[in-house]
C-alpha cells in the first residue's frame, strides 16, 4: 500500500486582520509548528481517521458527505471537496497528529486541512492516470471550500493559503481579491513572539460570521463589490447602521495600514511598524469588536516592556493569541516579563512562543 507524510504549518498574521473575506490585504508568516498527515490508500471504500491529539479513530463510507459537527469535519471536508474536484480517491487509512495549539488563533484547523489535502493528492498522483484537474488545482481554495461547506465558519483565505505558500524568514503579503502575492520581509534582529491568552470565548463562531454578514451588508449599501473598494470620504453620506459603519471603517483603515507596514519593514522603520500596530489593534478593538479583555491585557502588558516593537491580537479574536515583535536579545527578559504581567491581570498563565517564518507545506518522513 503506498503511503504519504506532509505537513503543513500553522500561521500568525503580522497584520491585516478581518480583511481576507472583504477582498483585502493581509500579511500572515507561516510558523514553525505543523500539522502532519500520513494518508495510506486501502482498497476498501473507507476513510479511516486518527488524531493523535485526540486519542480517537472513526470510520467513514467514502461516499458518505454529511458533517458531523465535530473535528473530523476538517479532514472529511477536504476528503470531499477533493473528491468533487475530480481527484481519484479510494479508501484511505489518515492518521493525524498536530503541535500547532488548537483554539489559539494559530490555524490549526488550515494546517489540518492543507497537510490532509496534500497526503491524500500525493496518492492520487502516484496512480498511472493522473487527471489533468489535479495541475490546476488550487490547495488552498479548495481547503477554504471545505471549511466554508463542512464546518459552520465562513472563514477567507487568509490561514489556507499562507499554510500552503509560506516562506522561511519572510512574511507574505496577500491580496485577497486577486491573489497575488508577494514575499514581504521582517526586519533582521526582530523575533515573532507570540502570547497565548489561553482563552477562546465560546461566541467566536458565531460573532465571526455575524461580522462577515455586517461588512457585505455595508458593502451593499455603499455600491461597491467588497470593502476592499470603499473609502472613507463614502462613509458619512452612506446610510450604513452604526455597527456596519465601524465595519467598513475598520476594513479601509487596516487595508492601508498593511500597505504602509510592508514599506515601513522595507526601510527597516521600526517605530512606524509598532504604530501601525498598536492601531490595528485597537481597531479591532474599537470599531472591528473583536479583541476581548484577555487581548486587550496582553497587549498593554506588552506595551510596557523593554524590547518590544509592537503587539496586537493575531487572527479572528475573543481570544486566542497575540504577536509580539521584540528586539531578538530582549525575548528571553520579554517573555517572562510578559507571561508575569499576564498572569497578574487575569489570573491565567500565558502560553509564550517565540516563532520563525518558516515554509508552506511540504512531504515529510513517516
Ligand atoms: C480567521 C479566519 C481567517 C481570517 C482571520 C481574521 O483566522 O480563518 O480567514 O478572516 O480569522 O483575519
């Protein structure tokens, strides 16, 4: 029976937050904990799924396609969606395992979906007839549709595509309504520190996909195809509801604010990154309403100590994680001081991780 490993890494967005789904820009790095599938092809019409993390294994019909609300929807949606994409799959053993912390605002669930994808292709493709939809197949949608259809978040393409296109020591700066990308760097001498606020408040799902009606909704009203394309001269005339105005005018701002953070980190401008930062932030927080108050103390914390450049909340919020950018020979004194500071204002002990840009997805040893 043949047999394939890759893994694919878990993702930390610099800047550019809740603008993926509205056509905009983001600029995620790819991080240095993976996700690995191992996928087994058996000639039995069935997919056998083990988490290691989870210490549990069910078994599915292949042509069985109903969700079942818990976290085999990730890798059975991409079975799936592969599948309807004209990829000859037969039965498969999968055997998952995992170190990106699920619940983090770290992507586990796109590097589950990417190395799952890429294992059970790389069996496809070792067959004599290889369909001609595999070449033009693009992982990363295809793993976004999975999680679109198989599970309730109507995520972007934020955390699928930088799982798939990630780049050792750069970040990626992505437009989201084109796809074009572009690898940004991050000033040397600076480390990705990110903070585990060790929370994830239970109305994430929900909340995310509210705010994704919120900016259609506003786009519709002020004429124009997604927020990408708004301004802020269009806001005070639109009769756009309070909530969708802060919507639209979060998106308009962070949208420049990525622009101007991947020139700043160019011409090495520290000071502008760290700004630039601290407004994503309270954007977020303000007009966007997503950070949470465990958020928002990592963040002050962070503001207060030596080293640090800037800090904001990472990913879709109500918890989850921050990223630090620090000075390089400050990060052993900024993460106790900052895991100190944390635990002191709520209670919780943070989890720290100082990170590397590393590579998208690629075949690993079994
Ligand atoms: C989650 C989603 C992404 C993106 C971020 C917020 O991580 O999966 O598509 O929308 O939230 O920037």
């Amino acid at each position: 029976m043949r047999k394939f490993a890759f893994r694919a890494p878990g993702r930390v967005n610099l800047i550019g937050e809740h603008t993926d789904y509205n056509g905009g820009f983001v600029l995620p790095a790819a991080i240095d904990l993976y996700t690995t599938a191992v996928a087994e092809s058996i000639d039995e019409p069935r997919l056998v799924i083990h988490s290691s993390n989870f210490n549990e294994t069910h078994e599915f019909n292949i042509e069985d396609e109903t969700p079942r609300g818990d976290w085999t929807d990730y890798p059975r949606g991409v079975y799936v969606m592969l599948r309807r994409a004209g990829v000859k799959l037969t039965g498969a053993n999968l055997a998952i395992r995992g170190d990106v912390p699920l619940g983090a605002g770290l992507s586990s669930s796109a590097s589950i979906e990417v190395a799952v994808a890429s294992s059970l292709i790389a069996l496809d493709l070792s067959e004599d007839e290889k369909p001609t939809t595999q070449k033009s197949l693009n992982l990363a949608l295809l793993c976004q549709k999975a999680e679109n259809e198989f599970t309730e978040a109507r995520c972007g393409i934020m955390d699928q595509f930088i799982a798939v296109h990630g780049l050792v020591g750069r970040a990626i700066m992505l437009d989201c309504e084109t796809l074009h990308h572009t690898p940004a760097p991050i000033p040397t001498g600076l480390s990705l520190v990110i903070a585990n606020t060790m929370v994830k408040h239970a109305l994430a799902g929900g909340e995310y996909n509210q705010r994704r009606s919120e900016c259609e909704s506003a786009a519709k009203k002020l004429g124009v195809p997604s927020l990408r394309h708004a301004t802020l001269a269009m806001l005070p005339t639109a009769r756009l509801a309070p909530s969708e105005l802060r919507r639209a005018r979060h998106n308009i701002t962070e949208n420049t604010r990525v622009l101007q953070f991947v020139e700043a980190a160019k011409h090495n401008d520290l000071a502008t990154l760290g700004q630039l930062m601290a407004a994503s932030h309270a954007s977020l927080r303000d007009d966007f309403e997503v950070s949470c108050p465990e958020l928002n103390a990592m963040v002050e914390a962070a503001q207060t100590l030596p080293g640090l450049i800037g800090a904001r909340m990472t990913g879709g919020g109500f918890g989850g994680s921050t990223i630090n950018l620090v000075h390089t020979e400050d990060v052993p004194a900024f993460r106790e001081q900052l895991a100190a500071a944390y635990q002191r204002l709520t209670s919780i002990t943070p989890q720290i991780i100082v990170t590397k840009a590393s590579a998208g997805v690629h075949a690993c040893s079994i």
